[in-house]
C-alpha cells in the first residue's frame, strides 16, 4: 500500500491539550433554528462598521451601485427593492474587500513561503489586502515573496510565454467572481497564445447541471425567473442550503409561501434557511416571530436523489398524474422512460432514497394538486458519481408533468459565484463551439485553436503530472478547493511559473512555481478609473439577467492596484503587441462591443446595461424552444446506482459553514448547525454512532480507502446530529484531502465532493 495521503503540515495528537494547541477548538452549543431576522442584519452590520464597508453596503445590488461579489441570486424587480437589498453573508463578502488590513510588503519580508504554508486559510486571509505586485523567484535562493514593479512583472510573464514548446503548457484559471469584462479579455489572451485550457470554478460546482440541461432541453442554463419562483405553486428544493449560501433567496421562499405556494425540502441535514425564516426587514421579522418554509421534510440519503425521483416518477405514472398534451407535442423518449421506470424495483430505489412509498405518495399527492412545480438545486446534486442521471431524472419529472416554459415553472439551479454564469456565456470554457470560435477569428483577427482544452480536474492532473508549465488564476485559490490537496500543492510548485489576481492572500500563494507572481486587484467594490474615466463593470445573474456595477472611491484606490482588465490586456499588449489591447483598457465599453460582435444575445450591449436591472439573456426553455437535435425535449433513462457501503463505513459529504466563502473562512462559527470556535466537525447520526461505538465528542481521523492507497484528514470532533443515517458531513476545504482528483462525476468530470465512502477512526480521545 502507498503512504497516506495526508495534508503534509497537521499534526496527529494524542491528549486534549495537545488539540487545543495544534487546532481550532470546536465547541457544540445550541443552534440557530431560523435564518436571517435582526440576528442576521446584526452580525452584518457588525461587521460592516468594524470595516467602514457601510457604503457600498447602502449601494448594494441597487441601480447605479454595485452587484454584491457574493452569491449569483437574482436582484428583484427595481419596483420591489428593499431599501437595503443585502444579506449577512453579501456584507461578509464586502466587508472582506473593504477590510483596512494590509498584507504589504513587510507582511511578505516577514513570512517564508514554507511558514505561510504552515497558516490556515482563515490566518491568510485575515492579513488584509496586498497591497502591490509581488514576485517569487527560487533561482535567486530567497524565499520570501519581494516587491516588483507593474512593468518587470509583465515582461517576465511574456518571456514565459514566449519560451513554451507548446501553449497547451499554459492553463488559465477563472474563478467566478471576475465581471464579463475581465472574463472575456482573459479567454482572449488565453486564445491568442494558442490554447483552450480554459477550467473554471464552474468545473468543480454546476457543470453538471450544464450537461444534463443542455442534453434534455437545450441550454444549460436554468429557466425560470424571480418572479416565476415567487408564484409557483410546487417549490422542490434539492440539495441546497440557502440560508448560508444564497441568503437573498429566502426573501423569495417567503413570497412564495405567502403567496400560497408549497415546498419540499430534500436534504439529508435539515438545514436552518430552509425550515423556517425571519424577515429581517419586516415587522415580525424585528420582534423574532419566524415563520415556517418546508410544508414536507425528505431526509434523503447522501446520492438518493435519483432514486427518489424514479420513485415519484413511478407513481407519478402509476397515477397517469402526466401531462399528456406537452409530452405529445414538445418531447421525446417517454415511451423508453416509462418502460425503464416500470422496470425498476421498489425496494431497491427506497433503499436508495431513504424515502419511504408513504411519503413519496404524499409528495405525488401536492405534485397533483399544483399547476405550477419548480426543482431549485445546487451541489447537493451535482457533486457525485452520478449526478448528471440524477439531473436528467429530475427533467424526466419537469417534462412528464409538463413543468417548463410556463409561468411559476421550470428548473433552477441556484449558481455559485455572483458571475459564474457570464463567466460561461463570454466564453471562459474549455469547449466552447466553432461558432464563438469563428466570430473570435473574424472579431480579432487571428487563428483561435480549435481542439477543446482542459477543464478543472484535467487540468489539475496536468500539473500534477509535472507536464504544465505555466499557471495564470484571474481569482480563486484553486490548490485549496481542488481534491487530493498535497498531490496538487506539490504539482503547482513544479512549475516554471504561477501567475495570480488576488485581493488577499490565500494557501495558492504558498504553492508558487519557480518563478511566482502575487498581482493585486481592484474588486468589484473598489472605484475604476481609467483613461476615459470610471468604467463599469457587468454580470450575468441566475436567470439570466446581465447588469452593471460600479464600485465606489475607497481607501483601497491608494494602493498600488490595477484593474483585472488592465492587467489580462496590458500582458496581451506586451506579449503580442496587437492593437486591440489597449483601446480596452482605456474603455470596458470596447470589450462589450467585441462581446456583442461575438456572441449571440448581447445586442446594444452598452446601451441596454443603462436600464435599470439590465436584460434578460435569450432563454429557448423559458419559451419552450429546445434547442436540441430534433428541437424536442429529451427524456431521458437513469441507471440507479445504489452505493452499498462496507460494514462500518458511512458516505461523507462536505459543505460549508455559515462563516465562510469556499477557502475565505470568515470566522470560525456555523450558528445555524450550533458549532463554534471551531472547523475540524464531523455531523453523524446518533443512531450511527451508538451503532459503531462512538460518542458525540469523540475525536476521530476521518479515512478514505481507494486503489492508490488511504487517504487520511486527523482530528474532527464528532457531532452527534439529526443527520440522514449512514451519511455523514464535515466541512471543505478541510476534508479535500480525503478525495483524489480521479474520483469525479461521469459526463461533467466535477469532483464526487459529496459521496466519499470513509470510515471514522476513534483517536481514544472525547473533547466533551
Ligand atoms: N456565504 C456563502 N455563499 C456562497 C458560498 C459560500 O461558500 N459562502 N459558495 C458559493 C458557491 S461557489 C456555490 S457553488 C454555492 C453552493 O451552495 P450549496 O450547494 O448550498 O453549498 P453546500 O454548502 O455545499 O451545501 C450543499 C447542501 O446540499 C446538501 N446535500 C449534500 N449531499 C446531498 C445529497 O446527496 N442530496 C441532497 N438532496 N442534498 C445533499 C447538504 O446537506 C447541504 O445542505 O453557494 C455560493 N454561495
Ligand atoms: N470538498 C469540496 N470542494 C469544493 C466544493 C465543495 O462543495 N466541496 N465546492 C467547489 C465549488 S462549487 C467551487 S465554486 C470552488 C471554489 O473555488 P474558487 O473560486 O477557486 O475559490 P474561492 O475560495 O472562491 O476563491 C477565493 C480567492 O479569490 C480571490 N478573490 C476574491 N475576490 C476577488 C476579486 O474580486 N478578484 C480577484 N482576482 N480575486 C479575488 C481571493 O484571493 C480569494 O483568496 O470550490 C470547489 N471545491
Ligand atoms: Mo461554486
């Protein structure tokens, strides 16, 4: 057997004391059973004041101010704007960018890039803003990260590039945080060297909702639009925790509710934002009265999903509780669906789900009564083995019951980072079609390579592989959020040269190549003023709609920062010398042009981002229109797939906490799941644990068993949780270690980050 793959810098220990020094120190307490209320404004606003980030707070998602750099979740109409249209989490995020901290150049003369190695993510990014470019060079023996100008910074990067045998040695990462602007100079420079290694964030998190809706209807985009939600009949809510990860979305659950609509919630934790809610600016919601959201509970097992859906399928037809008429004229493929469907085993499947044929049919029961349904959804479905079946048997639901392209009906996926969505449309892609890629040619004037590039996890077993040479992040941190963190960390550092756009430090940083650059960023919320004056920027929500955002005058404007434009096009400029660069530095307006020159729907582009709350995007399933091989919506037949697990053994999940922004860990409390001071929990059953002989408070290393050998995370804290049985879930990035970057979904290769087969192994130590 190989040795373990553990994250090299963690001690194992052996007594309490030894934990309190090595680690957080969690604490259980009592959780938060309702989200948002005063409870949640308060923490906000306390964060906010501490960092003077009030002012852009007040400007929040508003016309003419800017779109919070948190979550992608819709703004409403501008008739039904809140005065303050934020929540805890978006003024987390600001606060964060706003921050007075600076990591400047003593910060990085202090620190070793092998100390930084030994700081959490959590330590990183509470030094504060860097403050100027910074260089790593190993060949001159220093380990410290160094000051280096603008202009130095930008003709090593082009010697670099300049010296590849092949651009297909070049990655280029985009996290989705970056505006259509910067994503489509980026994809452009990428091009221009010759290459479509093009991975994104969006790889790891909805990729698979991509695949499945673009096969079954067309696009891959979800259908609806805010106020379709609002007045649905049916909201099915499937692995998603909104009161954390989209906060703005629960104001929208209340709508609904109060609008006589029902939900479902389908997840194997109940999660606080979905049970029950106060309105932070309502009345009620100000004296603590917090009104109920699921009317039905589902506590799936950890990939039941599928299997659930080919339940209520099955009774859905056993019901003839179909719409006859939709699936006649806009579909194909029923009559093989219902054949497999009804070849299907019930036991099976509810061995699968966890869900039992009483509450299945009284699911279908409020499936029959409404004329509207909604399936919303995040990673809870699009991180396993299967998901893409998963999706399809969902849209097999949509279809058979007539449930897209009406109003108060259809699909939604809730997004990620407030742009990944546009990042996708303006061509941040490893696959992107001739089409773009011939409008690219006749736009700009040269050759784009035509072969598909590498995504996320190809891309990262490239680097792992020691055959990349060159790696450019516009954002994220991807050596943190990735799989099988140590085989990553050491293939990034085996390169000639790491690149990164970054507001804050990050663990990507203590990673560099031979040669590193840290390039610090204006963010969204910083003022951009360049040669024809301050210039917007512009997003893609989750329905589709693409707005402007303006940042505002801070004390970060003096610091020594450039735009991400500016600095993707000035390293364009530099290394091709093409005219193109320039013109769109000096005006963002010029990068929309090519954009509308290029790519389909973004007509009048500049002119139409004046109006308040933007435009809508084309969307063919909102319209019915399927943009499909024989311009039908697909049925589709799913394989079941149950996951039997060896004795002792549990299916783990990882998610995240109420206090962080995937690696930006903004403080170390989940109150919603009652954890405090503390990161290293683990959530099981307390049937589960009597049953191996564990204790809530046990400490226990979490282990993960695959051909190439275990892999091992030390020391979590058992939580004796209302968890679905047999499953398990602890936070990421912390348990990224547990999962090999081979282990990812079948069609969109999105790493299986929520069903890992582990075992919990007791340290013979209890924290209570
Ligand atoms: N504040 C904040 N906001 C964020 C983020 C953040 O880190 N912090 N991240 C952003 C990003 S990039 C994304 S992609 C989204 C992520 O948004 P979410 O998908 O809500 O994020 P997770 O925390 O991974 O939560 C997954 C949920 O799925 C459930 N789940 C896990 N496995 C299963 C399963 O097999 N079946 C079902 N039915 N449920 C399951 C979990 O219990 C959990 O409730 O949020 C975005 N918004
Ligand atoms: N186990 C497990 N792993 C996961 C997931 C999971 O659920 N479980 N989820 C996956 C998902 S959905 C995603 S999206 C990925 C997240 O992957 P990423 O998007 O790569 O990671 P983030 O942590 O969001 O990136 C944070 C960094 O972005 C930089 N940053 C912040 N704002 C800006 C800005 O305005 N401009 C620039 N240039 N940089 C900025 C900061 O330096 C910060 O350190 O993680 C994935 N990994
Ligand atoms: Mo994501």
């Amino acid at each position: 057997m190989n040795a373990p793959h553990e994250t090299s810098t963690l001690p194992t220990v052996s007594s309490v004391s030894e934990v309190a020094n090595a680690y957080d120190y969690p604490k259980i307490g009592r959780r938060v059973t309702s989200a948002a209320g005063l409870g949640g404004v308060y923490h906000a606003m306390e964060m906010a004041g501490k960092n003077r980030g009030l002012l852009p707070l007040l400007k929040m998602n508003q016309h003419g101010g800017i779109d919070c750099p948190s979550c992608a979740w819709p703004e409403p109409n501008q008739n039904d704007m809140n005065v303050v249209e934020f929540c805890e989490n978006g003024a987390k995020a600001v606060s964060e960018e706003t921050t007075p901290d600076r990591a400047d150049a003593d910060f990085w003369a202090k620190y070793t890039v092998q100390e930084l190695r030994d700081q959490t993510d959590f330590w990183l990014g509470k030094q504060g803003r860097i403050t100027e470019p910074m260089l790593y060079d190993r060949s001159t023996g220093d380990e410290h990260y160094r000051p280096v100008s603008w202009e130095k910074a930008f003709a090593l990067i082009k010697d670099q590039l300049k010296s590849l045998d092949d651009p297909n040695q070049a990655v280029f990462y985009t996290s989705g945080r970056a505006s259509n602007e910067a994503a489509y100079a980026f994809q452009l420079l990428a091009r221009r060297l010759g290459t479509n290694n093009l991975p994104d964030c969006g790889n790891l998190c909805h990729e698979s909702t991509g695949v499945a809706l673009s096969s079954t209807v067309g696009l891959g985009k979800g259908s609806i639009t805010i106020n379709d939600l609002e007045t649905t009949d049916l909201l099915i809510s499937i692995g998603q925790n909104p009161g954390t990860n989209h906060p703005r979305s629960l104001t929208s659950f209340k709508k609904l509710k109060e609008n006589g609509g029902k939900m479902v919630v389908i997840n194997p934790m109940p999660e606080t934002g979905l049970m029950e809610f106060k309105e932070p600016q309502s009345v009620k919601g100000m004296l603590g009265v917090s009104e109920k959201l699921a009317d039905e509970y589902l506590q799936v097992r950890l990939d039941g999903d599928r299997a659930f859906f080919q339940q209520l399928n099955r009774e859905l037809l056993r019901r003839d509780a179909i719409d006859k008429v939709f699936i006649e004229k806009f579909t194909s493929g029923f009559d093989a669906t219902v054949k497999h469907l009804m070849s299907l085993d019930d036991a099976v499947l509810e061995r699968g789900s966890g869900i039992s044929a009483t509450e299945v049919s009284r699911i279908a029961d409020m499936v029959e009564k409404a004329e509207s349904v909604i399936v919303s959804w995040t990673l809870g479905v699009t991180q396993h083995k299967n998901a893409v079946s998963t999706l399809r048997e969902v849209m097999n639901f949509l279809l058979m019951t007539g449930n897209i392209g009406k109003p108060g009906a259809g699909t939604a996926p809730f997004r990620g980072h407030s742009n990944v969505q546009g990042n996708r449309t303006v061509g941040i892609w490893e696959k992107m079609p001739p089409r773009f890629l011939d409008a690219l040619q006749d736009y700009f004037g040269f050759n784009p390579p035509r072969e598909n590039g590498l995504d996320s996890v190809d891309s990262l077993k490239q680097i792992r592989d020691g055959k990349n040479k060159f790696f450019m992040s516009l954002g994220g941190n991807l050596v943190r959020v990735a799989s099988d963190t140590s085989a990553v960390e050491r293939g990034m550092s085996q390169q000639e040269m790491t690149v990164h756009l970054s507001t804050k430090p990050n663990g990507a940083h203590a990673w560099p190549g031979e040669k590193s650059l840290i390039l610090p960023v204006r963010a969204r919320t910083d003022e951009d003023i360049q040669a024809t004056g301050p210039q917007k920027i512009t997003v893609e929500n989750s329905a589709g709609v693409v707005s402007a955002s303006i940042g505002k005058r801070t004390a970060n404007n003096d610091l020594n920062l450039k735009s991400e434009v500016d600095i993707i096009c000035s390293i364009g400029r530099e290394t091709f010398g093409d005219d193109f660069w320039q013109p769109m530095i000096d005006d963002y307006g010029n990068i929309r042009n090519a954009i509308e020159g290029t790519i389909i729907g973004f007509d009048r582009y500049n002119e139409r981002i004046e109006r308040p709350g933007g435009f809508y995007l084309p969307n063919g399933p909102r319209q019915r229109v399927f943009n499909t091989s024989d311009g039908k919506a697909h049925f589709s037949v799913n394989e079941t797939n149950v996951i039997d697990l060896p004795e002792n053994y549990f299916l783990m999940s990882t998610v995240r906490s109420h206090d962080q922004y995937n690696s930006t860990i903004y403080g170390l409390d989940d109150r919603y799941r009652g954890v405090r001071h503390g990161r290293r929990v683990v959530f099981v059953n307390p049937e589960d644990l009597e049953k191996r002989g564990l204790k809530d408070g046990d400490l226990v290393d979490i282990v993960s068993v695959w051909d190439d050998g275990e892999r091992r995370a030390p020391n979590f804290r058992v939580v004796a949780y209302d968890h679905a049985r047999d499953c398990v879930t602890t936070y990421f990035p912390e348990a990224n270690v547990l999962v090999p970057l081979d282990s990812s979904a079948e069609e969109s290769n999105t790493p299986v980050y929520k069903s890992v087969v582990v075992r919990l192994e007791p340290l013979g130590i209890n924290m209570m």
